[in-house]
C-alpha cells in the first residue's frame, strides 16, 4: 500500500463533483494533511492546527472517484483539468468554493 497525502478542497469541480477530500503522491507523502483555500493557495496543515502557505508552483493531481490536474501558477489555482474530459481546462473559480459547514 502506497504513502500519500491528503487534500481538502471544498469545491464545485467542473464536471460536478463537491468532494471535499481528496489523495495526492505529488507533495511529501508522508500521510499529510493539505487545504486549498478559497483563494485557491495551497496550505500545510500544521501540528499546533495553523496552516501554512506552501506557495506551491506547478501542477498537482488529485484523486477521488474521477482525478483531477489543478494547475498552480504563483502559488495560486489557476487550472483544473478532469481526467476523464480530456486536456479541457477550466478557470479556477473562487465563487464555486463550498464554504464549511456551520
């Protein structure tokens, strides 16, 4: 059985998916967990429960029932590809950001 991390993304992804949690062997996979915000920046949990900003450039995959590519560029979601789609990307796009649950 592989290492990976985990990845929350409290999103509406472009083929209609809101999964929130999602698994990635793209960062340290050492059972760790990650967030993108709602401003679509990567962030690291810690373990005095902060997170911290990973400034994290370049593309990561994600997997849950279908993958996903999410394009980062600056530091920030600026792409996401569905594996099942194709090389179709759409726009990162705050305003689907599910926000938690009260």
């Amino acid at each position: 059985m592989g290492m990976f991390d985990t990845v929350r993304f409290r999103y509406r992804m472009p083929d209609g998916v809101t999964g929130t949690d999602f698994q990635t062997d793209d960062l340290d996979c050492e059972c760790e967990f990650y967030e993108i915000s709602a401003e679509g920046r990567l962030l690291r949990w810690m373990g005095d429960g902060t997170r911290t900003d990973t400034c994290f450039d370049g593309m990561l995959t994600l997997s849950a029932g279908d993958g996903y590519h999410l394009y980062f560029e600056q530091g920030t979601l600026a792409w996401i590809e569905v594996y099942s789609q194709g090389d179709k990307r759409w726009p990162f796009e705050p305003g689907r950001f599910i926000p938690d649950p009260v």
